[in-house]
C-alpha cells in the first residue's frame, strides 16, 4: 500500500478546512459547556467525539498521535458489523493511533464537512490535516493495511503481532500436513494478494512435495552423471536448496538456461522463480542470482 501523503484521497485534498471547524467548534463548546468540562481522556484509544469536543480530541490529539474518524450511524450495518473490527486493532494498537468515533446523525455538521454521502466513512487524521480517508467496508488484512501505512505516514513504528492465518499455515507444514498447509496459504494470498511470506509458504510446500522420500545422493549423482537432463538437474537443484546449499542450486540452473533453448530454457527458468520465491526477495544470495540469471537469459 502507498504512502496516504503520496496518494489521492477519495476527498479533494484542500476541501476540509479543519482550522475554520475547529475555530467554529471551539466557540460552539465554550457558549455551550462548562469551562472545567474535561477532554476526553488522553490514554483512551477508542473516543466518542462530538462537534464540541472535535477540537481536543481529533485535531489536537493528532498532533503527537493518528487518529482515524470514523463516521457512523448509530445501529447500521456498518456500525455493528464493521466498526466493532476498527475498535478491535484501535485496542491492540497499544496507543499507537485513537479511533475516533462520529455519529453523523448528532454531528452533522463534521459530517457536511466532509462531505460524507454514505457510512461506513474512515479518515485518517495526521498533524491536524486529513491524509487519507475511504467509504467502504474492507476486509481485515487490507483493513491492517491501510493503517500501516497511516502510521509509517505519521513516522510511528510499531511492532506487528503475529498473523495467526500464518502461524495455522506454518504449524501445518512443520506437522507434514501439506494439504493443509497448502490451503492456508492459499487462503492468505486470496485474502491478501501479493503477501511475500505466504507465496514463501506454498513455494516450500511445492519443494517439499518434489523431494518427498528422494535419495538426495543418488540424485545429486544423477545430475552430475547427466548435465543435460533437466529433470534431473532441477530434483538436484531442489535438493540443494533443501540442503542448505541454496548459491549450488540457483548456479546450476543459471548454467542450464545458458545451454538449453525453448521450452527446456523456460521450464527451468519457472523452476529456478520458484526456489528464489522459497528464499524470499530479500535473500542476498537471490539477488546475486536474479543479476547471473538477467545474463543468460539477455
């Protein structure tokens, strides 16, 4: 996900005038409350926020933290279906970033500000300004998403808790249950595309599968006795890998683009992809071999 600061936002950036509502709303609070009437208190992650109290807690707060509005009518859909899931990473947030909460029907005019024309309606706020806002519902992975990007926004690091999708997928493939662990990961990607440590996933479990019960000497033999057989140079090569000897491996199929053509050139090169995608992107020696292999192939 990009950068909120980098991105357009559903709102035309400038249309939110938040100093003038602020400047309204703090008129609007000191004619009709108290003058010891206390903010909302400043450790509470999850805030319900009004027209008087938007000032404190929205534009001030988010001058040392994110907060992100969300605009809601009170026994929606949305609201009971979608805002119990913002509350619930607001609350594991640790204090990392306020949910701030808005009933349209009660705050109408925050509401007429920005514009809202349907619920559910999510702004992130940052340094006083709107960075980013979006009016639907979005699954929880993309949901976590986008926050993550608000917070690198904001220049806030937080230590992400562990994804118990994955750590279903990756008990399953330690117990041997490839099938299982193969759906897992399959599941992520569909719910997160793109997600690296779950392609990482199903590409070892396609390792696994090819070298399951495979004598690893007598294949290594094989590929030495055959240098042109590429089957049994790509079960050597998976052999390796799974040996640890990973720089062997992508060597000897670099080497075998280099002398073969067609669509011997192509599968090898797919298998070659495919042990880079167990290692993960950030693997220097993959790197090194991405560059070998750029070589052979141009």
């Amino acid at each position: 996900m990009t950068d909120p600061r980098q991105s357009q936002s559903i709102f035309t950036r400038g249309a939110v005038d938040l100093g003038a509502l602020a400047a309204r709303n703090t008129a609007a609070a000191q004619r009709s409350a108290p003058s010891d009437t206390p903010a909302t208190p400043a450790g509470a992650n999850v805030i319900e926020v009004t027209e008087a109290t938007f000032q404190a807690d929205v534009i001030e707060r988010s001058l040392t933290v994110p907060v992100v509005i969300d605009f809601y009518v009170a026994g929606s859909a949305p609201d009971q279906q979608f805002s119990p899931l913002l509350v619930k990473l607001a609350t594991e947030s640790a204090g990392a970033w306020v949910l701030a909460r808005v009933d349209v029907e009660t705050s109408p005019r925050l509401a007429q500000m920005f514009r809202i024309q349907n619920i559910p309606f999510i702004v992130a706020i940052v340094g006083g300004q709107p960075v980013d806002a979006f009016n639907q519902a979005l699954p929880e992975p993309h949901l976590r998403q986008w926050i993550d990007a608000v917070l690198k926004a904001a220049g806030v690091e937080v230590e992400q808790p562990e994804d118990p999708r994955m750590l279903a997928a990756d008990d399953a493939m330690a117990e041997g249950d490839l099938e299982a662990a193969e759906a897992a990961y399959r599941k992520i990607l569909d719910e997160t595309p793109g997600d690296i440590v779950a392609e990482s996933g199903l590409a070892q479990v396609g390792l696994l599968r090819r070298t399951d019960g495979v004598d690893i000497a007598g294949a290594l033999g094989a590929a030495q006795a055959a240098p042109d057989d590429v089957a049994a140079q790509l079960l050597a090569a998976d052999v390796e890998v799974l040996t640890g000897e990973a720089d062997q491996a992508y060597a000897r199929l670099v080497a075998l683009i280099r002398r073969t053509a067609g669509d011997d050139r192509e599968t090898v090169r797919k298998h070659l992809v495919s042990l880079f995608t167990v290692a993960g992107p950030d693997d220097p020696a993959v790197a090194k071999a991405r560059r070998a292999l750029a070589s052979a192939l141009f």
